[in-house]
C-alpha cells in the first residue's frame, strides 16, 4: 500500500507534514475502509476494539489529522481509516423543511439539494468540504451566519456510531449523557465517534436578498494599507452592529482586496448606496475599483456556490497550507484594527503566493442562537490567514522563512489582549509546535464547555479510539 490515497484524499498537505510526505518511502501500515451504512461502522468497531479510528470525510483539514493516520508507521497508532465517501446520500423532507446528509456529504452534494428544495443553510464557501467535519468542529459561515446562525446550530438529528460500536440518534431534545454528547459534538464531535448522519433545518432560499462584490486593485502593500485602514473602520461603523449584512473583506497576494457584501431579507435600504463609502475611500486613496456589482448574487445558492471554481483553482505539488485566526467578542477597538493591517496582513503574502487573509463580520444570529462549544460561537470580528503555496515552486528556504514569519505573527497576536487567537477548531493549525496551540477554554470557547467535552470524551471514548482529530493536545 502507497500514500496514492493520501495524495488523492487531501485537498493541501499541512506545512508541518510537506517534508515528511516527501521524504516517505515506506508503505502505510494502515487501512482504508469505505463503509456503506452507519450499520457497516458498527460491526467494524464492535470486532476490532483495539484499533483506533480516523474519519475522513472531505480531506480539508488544514491540519490533515484523520488522513495522516494513513502515512504514520505502525505501532500503538495504526489505525483504521474510515473513507466516507460511500455515505454521501442528500434527502429532503419538504414538509418538515429538514435536509439529511450522509456522513460522507460535501457541501456542493448539500447546496444542490438545498438549492432544489427552495432552502438555505450557513455553509462554508468550499465545495469538496466535508459537511459533517465542518458542522462537528463548530464550523462557521462568513457569508450567512450573521442571519442563518452556525451550521450546528440548525442541527435537528445526529447519528454517530460510538467507540463501542453502538449507534445512537441525538436530537437537541435528548437528555442526560446522551443530551451532553450532542452538545459535544457540536465543537468536538470528531473526538467522540462516528457521524454518519445529520439532519438540519432550513430557512428559506429567500432569507438572502442579494449580494456581490467590489475589488479593488491595490497593487502593493504600501496601497493597500490606508485603503484597508477605511475599509476596516467601515465594517466597524456599518457593517458589525448591523444584523440585515454582512461583509467580507479578502486580501490575496497581489494585493487585490476583494469586498464581499451580504444582503438578508431584513435589509430595508438600497445596497448600492449603503456600500458608497468603500467607493469613496477607494478614491480617496487612488486605487482603482476594478469591479463593482453588490447585486450580482440573485439567490442564496449564487452566493454560496460564488468561489467555488475560484477555489478549483487553487493547486499545487503538494499545495501547502496552515490557517490561523483572530477574533474579538466586541467591536474591535482601533488598535486591533491597525493590528490587521500593520501586522496580520504579513509579507509572507509574497513568499507564498496562494494565500489570502479573510476579514469577516460574524455575531448576529450565531451569537443569539444556541451557545455552541466552539470558539467560533464567541466571535463578532473574525480574521484568518490561509498560508497556501505551491510546494514545488517554493524553495527551502522561503519555506522557513514563511513559517517564521507567520508564527511571529501569531506570537504577536498573543500579546493582543483583546483579541483571541486560533480559537476555531476549522481555522486553526492544529499540529503546530506545543507553544502556539490554544487552551481548550479557548478553542471550545469556554472553560465549563471545555470541562463538559472532557465528561463526555472519558464517558464514551475512555480508551480513546477516536484520536486523530484538531484538539488532539486537548483531548
């Protein structure tokens, strides 16, 4: 057996795994299973109790946990790698307004379905990304969270197969153990067993009125600057306070910030005109607005499926990766502004050529509805960097420097005190050195949460089966 499946799996190989991959010669000692029910899961784990188990649904963890557990030598860590794919089934319950996905599903399978059945959902941007993965680890949505609330939240049933083998359906309803491991797996639930099936309940498709964008082609760091200065004190003073939009800013390496707005159905003004003060700071510091339609997104599916052929597009060999996050839980005061633009938005924009820094106003609906475990449920103003290069083109040497570069800046957002730091369990580099990992009070956002997911860990998993997952320091 080769890293063949590895390779094909994966969407990016970690930057703390490139070297390793390369330098891999042996065959992977695990294997790959790729079951047809939550009934198949079953019997596998019931017969083999001694195994532990990863589960790979999308292959999009910046990290590569579950997937790695392929490439790793033998000993006390070989594992049985569950292949999800097999589980990718999509229904729709009209009535109910409800939509079940396989725990193999990926958000394209679900924006189709969803798109069909007149519904919306708070889905992440990528469409090969694993929908159970991303809902389990408290994954957030830019676009439509301010209004749709988290992905976990809209949870109505859960089936997970557990470390024993037994398999059982949860709902926000249940109660005792059974109701704290629901609420576990909503910010942990890859530590806890197997998902093989969850069922959400949508808006409607009309819960988004229309959206677009406007890009900007800054050109170099030194113009991009004051622009994203204005534009950063714009989403502070519009934007942030304002449950009916959201908005996005996206700085790539070329320095091209792309503005993305969001429109809900409870916006009352005219969007074009709320959005001339980006126009107006544009001007003011003579950079060029190549683009300008915040109208163009006509449906909650157009917004939702916008990048990806955008993100298709993004490859290399290997593509190399590591996300970082910040955020606040109020708005953010103008030192933490100035932080983004002087610090967060780093030179290593140059050296690794396939980045991007995402800015994203949050809050609304996913602070209101149900307290999620995740640090993603606390944050209101909410920046990652997506460190990403083509590790063929990139010498050695840049590669250190890039990571150099961007622990620094991690170090530094450290000493931030009023922000928090690589606090997401879907935006963070979980197999970064012990010294820039999170607590678990932050990453599950809270010290009583953390405690309850530590209850329910030893509770269902005691001997740890399920160990290849983001909080493996914490768990």
């Amino acid at each position: 057996m080769s890293t063949d499946w590895f390779k094909d799996k994966i969407w990016s190989i970690s930057v703390n795994k490139e070297a390793a991959l390369r330098e891999c010669k042996r065959s992977a000692s695990s294997a790959v299973v790729y079951p047809k029910s939550a009934q198949d899961i079953s019997e596998l784990l019931a017969s083999n109790q001694e195994a532990a188990v990863a589960v790979v649904c999308g292959g999009h963890s910046s990290s590569n946990v579950a997937a790695w557990a392929y490439v790793e030598d033998g000993g006390e860590d070989n594992a049985i790698i569950l292949d999800m794919k097999n589980m990718a089934s999509v229904t729709v319950d009209k009535e109910a307004s409800e939509i079940t996905v396989g725990g193999g599903s990926n958000f394209r399978q679900l924006a189709e379905v969803c798109k069909e059945a007149g519904g919306a959902l708070p889905i992440g941007t990528g469409d090969t990304v694993g929908v159970c993965g991303f809902t389990v680890n408290g994954g957030l949505s830019g676009y439509f969270g301010k209004r749709l609330g988290m992905l976990g939240q809209r949870v109505v049933n859960m089936e997970i197969v557990l470390a024993n083998g037994s398999v059982k359906n949860l709902t926000p309803a249940s109660k005792g153990d059974d109701g704290d491991l629901f609420y576990a797996c909503l910010g942990a639930g890859s530590a806890m067993g197997v998902v093989t099936s969850l069922t959400f309940k949508m808006d409607a498709a009309t819960s988004l009125s229309t959206g677009g964008s406007i890009v900007v082609a800054c050109g170099n760091k030194a113009s991009t600057k004051p622009f994203l200065r204005r534009a950063l004190q714009y989403m502070k003073e519009s934007v942030l306070s304002t449950p009916s939009c959201s908005m996005e800013i996206v700085i790539v390496s070329d320095y091209t910030v792309i503005i993305n707005f969001m429109f809900y159905d409870t916006f009352t003004e005219e969007a074009s005109s709320f959005v001339q003060q980006v126009r107006d700071d544009a001007q003011a510091c003579n950079v060029p607005i190549v683009a300008d339609d915040v109208t163009s997104h006509k449906t909650w599916f157009d917004a939702a499926s916008s990048l990806w052929d955008v993100i298709a597009g993004l490859k290399g060999d290997p593509l190399v990766r590591a996300d970082h996050c910040i955020g606040t839980r109020t708005l953010p005061s103008d030192e933490v502004l100035d932080f983004v633009v002087d610090t967060w938005v780093g030179d290593y924009l140059e050296k690794a050529l396939l980045s991007l820094v995402e800015i994203r106003s949050l809050g609304g609906a996913a602070m209101e509805g149900m307290k999620l475990p995740s640090g993603n449920a606390n944050a209101i103003f909410f920046a990652d960097t997506i460190v990403c290069y083509d590790g063929s083109s990139v010498s050695p040497q840049d590669k250190s420097s890039i990571m150099q570069e961007v622990h620094q800046v991690i170090v530094d957002a450290r000493n931030q005190s009023e922000l928090m730091v690589d606090f997401s369990g879907t935006h963070s580099q979980s197999d970064d050195p012990s010294e820039l990992l999170p607590c678990g009070d932050e990453i599950f956002g809270g010290h009583d949460n953390y405690l309850t997911i530590k209850k329910v860990k030893q509770t269902f998993d005691s001997t740890n089966r399920f160990r290849f997952h983001p909080f493996v320091h914490l768990l």
